[in-house]
C-alpha cells in the first residue's frame, strides 16, 4: 500500500478520535456564570485575572478564541440572511456546544483547512509529487468544509424526530392535567419536571419566557418556529385559537392527543413499509454474494477439475 494512502488513513482515523473526545468532553448542560459564581464563594481568597486564564481548559484559552476570530473575519463578509440561516437552524438543533453562527461558519473553515491541509502535507511527506495530491486535498477540502454543515443537518433531524416521538405523550400529560383543573402554564410546568427530552425542555423555555414578560402565544410560536415540526405548529395554532375563541382547552388538548396519536401510528406504519425497501440494498450488495459463493463455490470448484474444466482454462 504506498505511504500517502497510509497517511491519510491515520490522518482520518487521528481527526475522528479528536472528535470523538471533543464530544465526550463537552459540556452537555453546563452554565459558565453558575460555574464561576459556585467557585469564587466556595474560595477563601479572591483570584486574580492570571489564576483565572490559567484554570481553564486548553481549549477553552486557545482553540475556542482562535475559532472565535476566525468567526469575527468570516461573519463580516457573510452576508446577513447566512447568518440568519445558520442562527436558525443552530436554535432547531437545540443550540449544540453553545454556538453561534460566527463559530459555526469559522469551524468550517477550519477543518476544511484541517482536512485539505493534512492531506497535501502528507503527500509532502511522502515525498510524492505534490502535484498528484493537488485533487485528492481539494476532494478532503470540500469534505471539511461540508462536515459541520451534515453534522448540523443530523442534529436537527434527530431533535425533530425526538420531539415528535414524544409530542402525544406530553399532550396526554397536558390534557390530564389540565382535566384535573390545573392551567396550561402548569400543566406545561409538569411535563418540564417530569421528562428530561427535548420536548419537556422546549416546554421549560417557553415558561422562562413567559415569567420574562413574553406573551404565551408568542413565546410557543417562538417555540414551534425553533422546533420546526409541523405537528408541533399545528399544536400550537390550535391552543392559541381556543384561546382567542374562548374553546374549553382540555377538550382542544384531547382531541390534539388522539389526532397526535394516530399520527404517530400512521408514521410507523409508513416506516414499517419502507423497510423491504431500505433492504433491497443491503441484501442485493452484501448477502446474495455470499449465498453465491457458498452455495456455487464447491460447485465451481468441482466443475474445474472435472474435464470439463478443461474449457475455461
């Protein structure tokens, strides 16, 4: 196997286990303020602005302000509705590693370098001719530039599909409690204690909100347009109808929970339709071969010592 195919191999595997450590590390709930608060009353002695640099992570005093600028440079030839676009579809992923667009569109920079970078100096390396690696590094390239935006894409897909499972689940919570005589604002506060998914969180933001002085209709409009399901919107369209109409909410909230259940019921369904097709792939590429090659292996090998065999060689 020649040296640049290796290199790149172990360039690919290297990034992949950074990754993947970068993503266990990160901080899933964290909140740096509370952090900071928790330990400056916890220490006896005040600590100076050097102490404090220097107790934070590597990445956090070097890598992240590095992201950071080349964020600022890069936000200021991109146009407005880009970052529009990405601060949106960073809020329907749920705000991954509390970014913002700036450091969303300079990670792409920065590994298209990563990767377009480690395969050119690989092939330096190799002592290969540069030229030959010119292709391969704008393939890698491309790669790079192209991965935080897939990996962008999976994450919303992913909430999506998380709230959606979840949403006939949180209406029955919701009508029951409401039934039970409890209002809507404390009905949304049962389903926020008694879930952790990212519906009940949803349903926890929406609150905070409106403790801040937002309008309920506005704060779960505001929640429907971060999620971006269409079940979810058509929710939250008829809790605000019925109460603008002055409709018994706990009958709007049933009659959601059935339609949201057959829903579901229905997708499942289609899911389950799809799979003999999603299958065809798997089976015509990986398991037919080898159901050839056990069952007409001996007969071939039989039919070349044969005289037969004879003809084919």
């Amino acid at each position: 196997m020649p040296i640049a195919i290796v290199g790149i191999i172990v360039l690919i595997l290297v990034l992949a286990v950074m990754l993947v450590i970068a993503g266990i590390r990160t901080p899933r709930s964290s909140n740096p303020i509370s952090d900071r608060l928790a330990e400056y009353s916890t220490r006896e002695e005040a600590m100076t602005l050097e102490e404090i640099e220097l107790s934070l992570r590597f990445y956090e005093r070097i890598i992240l302000p590095i992201i950071n600028k080349v964020g600022e440079l890069a936000s200021r030839f991109t146009p407005q509705a880009t970052l529009q676009s990405a601060r949106k579809r960073i809020e329907m992923a749920g705000n991954p590693m509390q970014m913002d667009p700036a450091f969303f569109l300079s990670l792409r920079f920065v590994l298209a370098a990563v990767f377009g970078g480690g395969v050119f100096l690989v092939y330096l390396v190799s002592g290969r001719s540069w030229l030959t690696g010119l292709g391969l590094s704008a393939l890698f390239l491309g790669i790079g530039f192209m991965f935080p935006d897939l990996w962008l894409t999976g994450r919303v897909k992913s909430r999506q599909k998380a709230v959606f499972r979840a949403l006939p689940d949180a209406l029955d919570l919701l009508t029951i409690c409401v039934e039970a005589g409890l209002g809507f604002d404390a009905a949304m506060a049962q389903v926020n204690l008694k879930w952790e998914d990212e519906l009940a969180l949803e349903f926890g933001r929406v609150l905070q909100e409106i403790r801040l002085g937002k309008i309920r209709r506005e704060a779960l409009r505001d929640m429907g347009d971060r999620v971006g399901v269409s079940e979810l919107s058509s929710f939250i369209a008829a809790v605000i109808q019925s109460e603008q109409l002055g409709v018994s909410m706990a009958k709007v909230l049933r009659i959601q929970s059935d339609q949201m259940r057959v829903r579901r019921r229905q997708m499942a369904e289609e899911e389950a339709h799809r799979a003999p097709i999603k299958m065809i792939f798997p089976i015509g590429l990986l398991i037919f071969p080898s159901i050839l090659m056990v069952l007409l292996g001996p007969a071939a090998l039989l039919l070349f010592r044969s005289p037969m065999g004879a003809l084919f060689r």
